[in-house]
C-alpha cells in the first residue's frame, strides 16, 4: 500500500537526523505510517559555519534537488519538521512549492519567523536560546496566534548544560508533542 502522509526532517547546522529530537521524530511518524525523508545536507555545506543565514542560502540547492523528486500532490497530510537553520529552509520551501504543510519548528531562527502561521505550526524553543530571543518569539506567536512551547533553563540545544534529567524530561515532552501531531 503506498504511504498517503509523509513528513520531511529539516536538520539544523550542527544538528542532524540521526540526534535525538529528530531521530525519534522519524520514529514516531514512521509508526504512524508516514513516509519519511531525512535531509542531510550539513556535509555538503562549505561556508562559514558561523554565518548561519549564508549555509542556509548554500543549503537550499541540495534541499530542492531532493525536494524537486517528490510528487507533494499524492499526499494528504505533510508534516515538516525542522531544526535551527532547518526552520528557515522548511518554511521556505513550503512557499516555493505552493504545498500545505504543518509544522513543527524546533528552536527557529530570526529568519523563520515570516514563515509561522496560525494554525498549521507549534514552535517549541528555549527560553535562553542566543538565536532568537525568547521575549520576542513568544510576542511575535501571541501576535501570530501560533501555538509555542518554551522550556525554561535551556537554549537552542534543548538541553540542560546541568542536569540530564532535564534534557530527558524535554525530550519526552517534546515526543508527547510529536505523538499529538501525528494523525
């Protein structure tokens, strides 16, 4: 029987598929019987690794090679779910291609925020992440009416420098969230 939902995982600069919130993202949805497509387009990226808004530029070629494959139209329900520079990419994308897709934004970018709708997106996010200040990401969602999670005590790595327990107790929200997503 051929796979009628799929969802695209949109990894970040230094964060790929195989790390935890994506990895188990996969694993989730491969459940639910979504086709799933794991971009890794960090090891093709040559620029400054520091200038995070220009890998996003570089990335974009290798992201719609793969993309430019798909018949987006055979599928009912897409779900895209990003990382980092990921969440600029995958917002982006979705206008390019015209396609409805739901969201799930892990820790985006000043650069993503165009792309957050109401409705078809939850954002999830540190409150001490340096990408994007936390005050304003959860002004702009209010504003937006889009529905965000913030953590306390972590930044961008969704983690907790300090205690495990607390990267885990993140992680098993934050695969709760995925479960909820996932038809």
């Amino acid at each position: 029987m051929e796979k009628t939902k799929l969802m695209i995982e949109f990894p970040g600069r230094n964060y790929s598929t195989d790390k935890p919130l994506l990895y188990y993202a996969g694993k989730i949805f491969e459940n639910r019987d979504y086709e799933v497509i794991r971009l890794d387009y960090n090891f093709k990226l040559t620029g400054d690794k520091n200038d995070i808004e220009g890998l996003i530029e570089e990335a974009k070629p290798f992201v719609k090679e793969v993309l430019d494959k798909i018949d987006f139209k055979k599928y009912e329900d897409i779900v895209f779910i990003s990382k980092s520079m990921g969440t600029t990419l995958a917002g982006y994308f979705e206008e390019l291609y015209k396609i409805r897709v739901r969201h799930i934004y892990l820790t985006p970018l000043q650069s993503a925020l165009k792309y957050l709708k109401r409705g078809k997106c939850i954002v999830v996010a540190g409150k001490n992440d340096r990408f994007l200040d936390s005050r304003r990401l959860k002004i702009y969602c209010v504003e937006q009416d889009v529905a965000l999670k913030q953590f306390d005590d972590v930044g961008h790595s969704l983690e907790s420098e300090d205690d495990i327990n607390i990267t885990f107790a993140i992680l098993m929200v934050i695969v709760k969230l995925y479960k909820g997503f996932s038809n």
